[in-house]
C-alpha cells in the first residue's frame, strides 16, 4: 500500500509551549509562523476556561493537514503546490508568485503570506528530513512528547497504534479534504 | 536546512539556569558559526530534549546587541554611557580599584555577587577560588528566592534540598506512584524536561495527579484536581490535611517510628526534647521514648521498646509528650472547615485529598521554590514534608541506585587549605552591608551572571540607595541589562557556545558543555576573566591551567560519585554515575538532622515558636483584603519565554510573547473598571509599574501575578521588583540564609489615565545604552 504520512498531536500531553512553533520557524528559516499553538476555547493564549477554581485548559497545536484531497493544489494556477505520493503536500516557493489562491480555500488557515518576499509558505512536512529518514523538526522538539510522526497506512506504525487505542479526531472532517493529522483530546480529569 | 557547504557537529549542553534540565545539545558548525542547534542523543534516548530557550540560544549567542569589548562608565551610573577600553586596562584599573579599597577597608569590602550559576561549575567556582584567595566576600544569591526551601528542607530533612526525599526515584520512570501532588510549582514551564514529562508519565500509567497552586497553570490543567490556594497558606492546608490523617487514623505508624522523630518525648514546659539526663542516665543526650510495655521512660537505643507516640506522660516532674502528640495537638486546630476559610480550598476537598494521600500506595510530592517564596515559606515546605512523612510518603531508605552527583568543590573553591576562606553573605544581608556597613562594609561588588537591579527585591532601593552608596560596581554580562548599565567597569563574557564547563546533571549523567566556537569579538569566558585579574593580584599560578584544569580538579577530587569520569570520555558524551547495584536489603538513609531521623518537630525553633510546622500569616499578602489600602496579593509566576531575565530579549521569542502583561481575575478586574488589554498602574507603597492586562480566570480572586524576568525598560514604568520588599525573615537568617519574599507582596491595581498610549511595537526592547559599535569585520548579528 502507498504510504500516508501524516502526525498524530496528543493534547494529553501537549503543554502549549510553543517550541514546535519555534523550532518549525528556526528549522525551515521562515519569516511566518507554520505552526501556531491555540489555546482552546480561549480568546487569547494561555488562558483557561470556566470560572476560577473550577477551570480547563487545553491546547490545539495547527499546521498544514497534509489533507488526501488538498483543495489548495487545485486552486494554485502555477502549480505551485503538489501532494507527494506518501502523503505531504508541498508548496514550491520558486513557483509561487503570491496570488493566495491557496489560502482562500485551505479551510485550516495553513498557509501564511510572507509579506517580505509575497509569497505563500506553508509546513512541509519536513521533506528534507523525512526523505533522509529523519522525523520532522518540530515531532524532535516536541517538549510534551506530544507530537507523533508516521505512516498511517501501516498497521505497525506507532502513529497507527495511536490511532488503534486512543479516541482521535480531526479538524473539520465535513470539509472533506481529509487530513492526515490527527488528534488525541486530552482525558478529562478524574477529581479525587 | 539553513547551512550550506560542510557542516561539522559538536556535542556540548545547554547550562541555562532552568532547574537542571541540562539538555544535550548537538551544535551544526560551518566555519567559525554555529548555524544550528537540536537535541543531542542520550544513552537513555528518554533524555533526548530541547525547550524552547535552548532551540533560540543562537539568538543569544548571534544577538547584535552583545556586548563586544570592555568598557567603561563615561556618565552617570545608570545613565547607560560608556566608552570602549582594553582588557588590559580593564583588569588592571580593577586590580588597582580592589587593591585600594582592600588597603582601605580590608579585602571583605569586596563582594562577589554571583547569580545562579545555572548548571554551570567551573564559571562559578573560578570567581569563588579567587574571593577564597583574597579573602573577600562571597555574596551568596540563594536569598534571591531560592533560600527558604533550603531553610525548610535543612530543618526538616538535615539537607540543602528535599527532592530525593520527596521523590525517590520519580525522575528514572522506574516507579509507578499512585498519586502525583505538584505543590507550589508549575514545572510545565519551569521544568517542563526532566519533570512534567515525568508527570504525565506517571498520569499515562494511572497516578492521579493533583495541583495546588493560587494560578491555575499550564501544570493545573493536566490535573485531575485542582486546589487554587491562597499564597502563603499552604502551612494551613497542610495541617487540615494533617488534621483529617489524624482523624481517620491514616498516618503510617511504622514509618513514623522508624524515621522521625514522632516517638521522641517532648517537654512541654521548655519545648525541648527530653534526653537521657532528664531521667537519670548520666550526661546522656540520647533521646527519650515512653515504653508502653513498662510503661515507662526509656532511652531511643534500648532494645525491646513498644513506643507510645500519643499521650501525656509525666518524667521524674517533667510533663512531656511524643513529638507526634505534639503535631497532633497543633494538627487539631485545623478542622477542614477553619482550614477552608484560611486557605480558601473547599471543605470537602481538603478532606478527600487528605484521605487520598493517606491510604495512596505511594505518593510522589513534586514542589520547587515558588511558594516558599513568602515570608514563612521555609515552614510551607517543612509543613509540606510533614504530611509526605506522616503517609510513610518520604524516600528514608536506600536499596541501590545511581549515586547522586556530589563535587568535591573542596580543592577548587578552597585552593590555599592553609589560609582562611572567603567570608559569607547572603544577598539580602548585602543590602545592609553596603547601606549601613552591617555587619561590615561592603565597597566594591562584582555581578557575573546575576542581573541584581532587575531580579532583586526592592528595586528602587538598590538603585537608590545601593548603587549610588558602592565605590566600584563590575559586571561581566553578555547585554547591556539594567543591571550592567550601572558598572563602572562593564566585562564581555561568553555565551555557552564559547567556553567549556562541567555539567553534572542531568542525573544520572555528567556532561561536558563543550566550546563549540572561540569567543565572539572581544569577550571571555568567567574563568578567564577570573584568570585575568587573579594575574593581577599576584595569583595568577592558581588558574593556569585555565577551564580544563578546573574541570579536572573537580573530577579529580575523590567523590565516590564521579568514580571513573574523565575530560576525556566526557567528550564523547554523557556519562553515568556510580551505579550502586540493586541490593536486597533497605538501607535506612541517616539524615543529617541532629536526630538522624525527619524532624517534623525542630528543638532549635522552639524559642520563636516554630518547633513545629505551626501555619503563620504571610507577612504582606492581605488575607483579609476588606478596606485595606493594598487589597491585593502580588505574586510572580515563570514564564516558560524566559529563564528568569534571561532570553528577555530575544526576538525570536518575543514575537510570541510580546510584552509584561499582568493577570487579573475578572472580579477583581471589574470592581476596578478595568477591561482586558487596558493599561494599568500596579503600585504600593515602595513603588508601581505601568503595563497591560490580562484578564483571566486562571488567576485567584484577589491575586494578581505578573511573570518574572521581564527587564525593566521592557515595562511602561516599573517593573515586578519596584514592589517587593526586602524584608528579612531572621529565622531564615539562623536556619541558611534569609529570603526574598516575591509572592508575599501587596499591592493596588488601578487604570493607568493614558490609555490612547502609541501603539505599542510588535516587540520593546529596553531603551539601548548610547555608545558607538565600531564595525567588527564578519561578526554581524545572525541575518
Ligand atoms: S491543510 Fe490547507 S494547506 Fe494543508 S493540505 Fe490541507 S488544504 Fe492544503
Ligand atoms: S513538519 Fe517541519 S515544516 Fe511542518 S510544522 Fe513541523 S517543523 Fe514545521
Ligand atoms: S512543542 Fe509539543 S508540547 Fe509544545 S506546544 Fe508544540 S505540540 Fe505542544
């Protein structure tokens, strides 16, 4: 079977830390940021929900879906973006000119505008990584060990595993694009 | 991804002061740059790890605004003007400056003021070998919030820290404790490594995992419960926990009896343990138990003693009472419900955690210096520990294990045996010192990696009446921070990249930080900076073997720990320490309190009535806040963007969390008129600053917090240290040395009058000191 990469994001662990931000940006020398780190339900970071002390908090790391049916490859007239055999979907920087297209019809908000150069950038999936069998830069610097790289079409795989035993779910399945990043929610607490 | 051509790779570690999470870091050189840094390999790939500081130290390493060459104050102190010098002429005027005032006043006169070495040694070690030498002052920055757990620890468990004993093996994920209680501390982003990846460990495998904290943190939302207590009360919470353990009979007797000092008799009359003499056994000083089987007074060696640990008993006239009775009387002031007014934890919470911990198969405390930051904060810790050792919850026993890193600074730090050391301060003890000569003068202070002005309580006080006091202020910094703009003499130093040092954690492994680059433009490392002046004052055969020779010594100086680690083989990578095989029997671990056992009950404390962990007021925070001119309590949370005032200025992190803002519930907010993102003025009597809001539920109703570190020019006005007080805890001053009392603080919040401010840049850089950077040819910042 063709492989699908893909991540799995466990927001049990996910501490909102933002180094996957950080370390994303660093590694692939963007002037945006490709992962941003929500807070949930919140109307600005780090801030929880409910009334104090009975509160919640829970963070939602987002990035390109590497979706199977990608709207924004069909939407680029210069076929700038294309969706790789074993699953990322790269944006071609030297073939954008910046029209945005793309980022009219991502319904995740993936794609950002480098206002410097006018051009769309967007995740990669770390293709100069993964094809030297490395994982992406940010799964390496994930500080909650929350983030989980993998073929999601290989039963072994340890992405799939998670998939196999914990409740997944992924943003806006209804838009129909279907991603390939995944998330775990994270368990609500016990009490005493 | 960045680098072009051939890139050569440097295994080193990340010394930021973060705890001791001391991440491996595997450095991308091209030329003579560093062009990348990511996680390096450990034996344990568990150990394999990274923080968001440590992914952006380039930006420290490459910031423009380094400092690049020596310089002196041509202005005023403070006023931030400077001209550049030679190192050569630096180190002499210093020399000659500490040589004056040592005639003058005596080498004491010269403190060194050095911050938390972070997981660094040898940095450390080489300014105290030359205080050591000279005979000068060492002033100690543990007070600088870091002392109280110390205070508490030292009472309670004979040692500096209570990690081991609250933790055991936690941090090798050997065990599977059945409840996590995080205590006063947020290490998802203090220690979000070593530690909150262990917590949640812990969780995955089932522990239940419980917060106590005023702020509802990053730490408190992976909980399974939550107790939002009110600062400086945690003494309180934990005797209503003592309480209900009492009451329900589930302490752990056997426990008690074999490793505290529950049995021991205690006078009622003068507080003080009764000892053999008391009942006839000759100059015995040996500690008293109360037989039930004979129904008498025995000494704690006898064989054959059934201990009684409750009750009153009579001791040829002596009314006394075992240390547990003792704890028990005092526990039985604190009915959940009082308890529940105090600490404003509900009733019913505190009881169920109280019946969780003491019939839990194991619990595992995880606490850290925040909230022994209030006046009282040693007891918050002891009366913390007191409920873990009543539950049979502390680690008294040793069975086999790695052996806990211990350097031997011996050799190092005392490098002459046959002269007298350096003399000892703590750094609120420096306040006096300088202001009012007690209890001797201090002239000249050198800072090294301690931001002093901006870190330290009282700011204004410092500024005023501590700087301007002083005849000579050095600081070896990497930035112009608030601090270095009041140096007379203002030294390069290096960043990690630039130097080598010895790293002895994470446990169980020793590191090496290895220089990856020479030094950028003019700066040096701490030891050669210490070198070059200890030339200067005729030491110079001290310190010629420069870093690598310190490295050495401390390897080489006989701790059983560091057993067969070399400079050599550390280059290679991380190694482990002793490792103690796993033995059948379970070694009683001798604390080194004055009984050898956990002294929940304190004999020294008792003249100012803290034998036990009694609960007292916080000295500022206002627990009844009705009608007070201050109604607020003003705590300071860590910021995972920052390692106290390092990283303030990176842009890189900066971009995503762009300035101070402080957290104000939206009650609080509301009785103020006061909206989110309004500029508000913060004040009390000492001082104020002007930032933003954040309001939020995640701050306690009468607490407002503001994270720490936050350089002052990065405010309106201010800053968090224009608030705080330097108040000294005198029993602090016996125990270790006295505290800075950051989260007892109280303040008011108003709407600052000029809301129309200009928009604020993205990101606000303090104000940059007036000197001219002559070009350094191939040495720009980073892009
Ligand atoms: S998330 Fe957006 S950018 Fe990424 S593949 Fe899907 S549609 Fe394209
Ligand atoms: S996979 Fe690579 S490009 Fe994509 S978010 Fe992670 S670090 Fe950035
Ligand atoms: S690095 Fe990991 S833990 Fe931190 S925000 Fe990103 S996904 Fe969450």
């Amino acid at each position: 079977m063709k492989k699908r990469l893909g991540l799995v994001i466990d927001q049990e662990r996910c501490l909102g830390c933002e180094a996957c931000t950080v370390a994303c940006k660093i590694e692939n020398a963007t002037k945006e940021h490709w992962i941003r780190v929500e807070t949930q339900n919140a109307a600005q970071k780090d801030t929880p929900e409910g009334r104090f002390p009975d509160l919640k908090m829970s963070f939602l790391p987002r990035l390109c879906n590497h979706c199977a049916q990608p709207p924004c490859v069909d939407a680029c007239p210069l076929e700038a973006l294309g969706k790789r055999e074993d699953g990322p979907v790269v944006l071609d920087q030297q073939r954008c000119d910046g029209c945005q297209a793309c980022m009219e019809v991502c319904p995740y908000d993936a794609i950002r505008y480098n206002n410097h150069e006018e051009k769309a950038e967007k995740c990669n999936l770390c293709i100069h990584r993964i094809d030297k069998g490395l994982e992406p830069f940010c799964v390496i610097c994930c500080e909650g060990q929350a983030m989980h790289f993998g073929d999601l079409n290989d039963n072994t795989s340890a992405v799939s595993r998670i998939l196999d035993t914990r409740e997944t779910f992924q943003l806006n399945p209804e838009a129909g694009t279907e991603p390939s990043l995944y998330y775990c929610s994270p368990k609500p607490p016990r009490g005493l | 991804m960045a680098e072009r051509g051939k890139t050569s790779l440097v295994r080193t570690v990340c010394p930021a002061h973060c705890g001791i999470d001391a991440c491996g870091i595997l450095a991308h050189v091209n030329g003579d740059r560093v062009v990348k840094v990511e996680p390096a390999d450990f034996p344990d790939p568990k150990h394999k790890r990274i923080c968001l500081r440590g992914l952006s130290s380039l930006d420290i390493t490459y910031h423009p605004d380094r400092l690049k060459y020596p310089m002196r104050r041509r202005g005023e102190r403070g006023e931030g003007k400077f001209e550049r010098i030679s190192w050569g002429e630096a180190l002499d005027t210093i020399a000659e400056r500490f040589k004056g005032l040592a005639d003058r006043y005596g080498w004491r006169s010269i403190g060194w003021t050095l911050g938390g070495p972070g997981a660094g040694t040898t940095k450390f070690g080489a300014y105290l070998r030359l205080a050591s030498l000279t005979q000068s002052t060492r002033v100690s920055a543990w007070g600088y919030g870091d002392s109280a757990l110390p205070c508490g620890s030292r009472a309670l468990f004979g040692a500096q820290f209570p990690y081991q004993f609250l933790m055991g093996k936690f941090l090798t994920g050997k065990v599977k404790p059945e409840m996590v209680v995080v205590w006063g501390s947020n290490p998802a982003e203090s220690q979000p490594l070593n530690m909150m990846r262990r917590i949640m460990d812990a969780k995955e495998r089932g522990a239940h995992v419980v917060v106590i904290d005023p702020r509802f943190t990053v730490t408190a939302s992976k909980a399974d419960q939550y107790l939002g207590v009110r600062p400086g009360t945690d003494a309180a919470l934990a005797l209503g926990m003592i309480n209900v353990i009492f009451r329900e009979g589930l302490q752990d007797d056997g426990f008690i009896q074999r490793h505290t000092v529950g049995p021991y008799l205690g006078r009622t009359d003068t507080g003080e343990y009764v000892r053999g003499r008391d009942i006839g056994a000759e100059g015995s000083e040996e500690y008293v138990i109360w037989d039930g089987a004979s129904d008498s007074p025995r000494v704690c060696s006898d064989v054959g003693i059934t201990p009684l640990m409750s009750g009153t008993h009579t001791v040829k006239g002596l009314t006394c009472k075992p240390a547990l009775q003792l704890l028990m009387d005092l526990a039985q002031e604190y009915p959940p419900e009082r308890t529940a007014e105090i600490t404003g934890v509900r009733t019913h919470i505190i009881t169920r955690l109280a019946q969780r911990i003491g019939t839990a198969n194991s619990v595992t405390f995880v606490t850290n210096m925040g909230f022994t930051r209030t006046y009282h904060g040693d007891i918050s810790l002891r009366a913390l520990g007191t409920v873990a050792a009543l539950t049979g919850n502390v680690t008294a026993t040793f069975s086999g294990g790695y052996l806990p890193a211990v350097l031997n600074w011996r050799p190092f730090l005392h490098a002459d045996p046959d002269r007298p050391s350096y003399s000892r301060l703590g750094i609120l003890q420096l306040y006096d010192a300088v202001i009012s000569d007690k209890p001797y003068p201090i002239k000249a202070v050198w800072f090294s990696f301690i931001n002093f002005l901006n870190q330290c309580a009282h700011s204004t006080k410092i500024a005023n009446e501590i700087f301007t006091k002083l005849d000579l202020i050095v600081a070896a910094e990497l930035f112009m921070t608030p601090t270095a703009r009041y140096a007379d003499i203002l030294l390069p130093a290096c960043s990690y990249l630039e130097f080598s040092d010895l790293i002895p954690f994470p446990y169980p492994y020793v590191q090496l930080q290895q220089k990856v680059i020479e030094p950028l433009y003019e700066s040096r490392s701490d030891v050669d900076i210490a070198s070059g002046l200890a030339g200067r004052l005729g030491l110079g055969e001290y310190f010629d073997k420069g870093e690598e020779g310190f490295i050495d010594l401390i390897l080489d100086s006989g701790d059983p720990s560091m057993e067969g680690i070399t400079r050599e083989r550390l280059r290679e990578g991380p190694m482990r320490l002793r490792l103690i095989p796993d033995m059948d029997q379970q070694l009683d671990i001798p604390f080194s309190t004055p009984s050898r056992k956990i002294e929940f009950y304190c004999e020294r404390l008792r003249e100012v009535g803290q034998a036990l962990p009694v609960y007292l007021e916080p000295l500022e925070a206002p627990l009844k806040p009705e009608g007070k001119k201050y109604p607020l309590t003003f705590i300071q949370g860590h910021s995972r963007f920052r390692t106290h005032s390092m990283f303030a200025n990176v842009p890189s992190l900066l971009e995503l969390n762009p300035e101070p803002v402080v957290e104000i519930n939206p009650r609080d907010a509301a009785e103020r008129d006061i909206s989110d993102n309004d500029l508000v003025t913060v004040f009390n009597d000492r001082g104020k600053t002007t930032l933003r809001t954040r309001v939020m539920e995640g701050v306690r109703p009468r607490v407002v917090n503001i994270t720490e570190g936050w350089w002052i020019g990065q405010f309106k006005e201010g800053s968090v240290n224009h608030l705080t007080h330097d108040v000294i805890n005198p029993v602090q001053e016996t125990l270790y040395e006295p505290n800075m009392h950051m989260n007892d603080v109280a303040v008011e919040v108003v709407k600052a009058d000029n809301q129309d401010s200009p928009q604020r840049p993205r990101y606000h850089l303090p104000e940059l000191p007036q000197y001219h950077l002559p070009e350094l040819r191939g040495r720009r910042g980073r892009r």
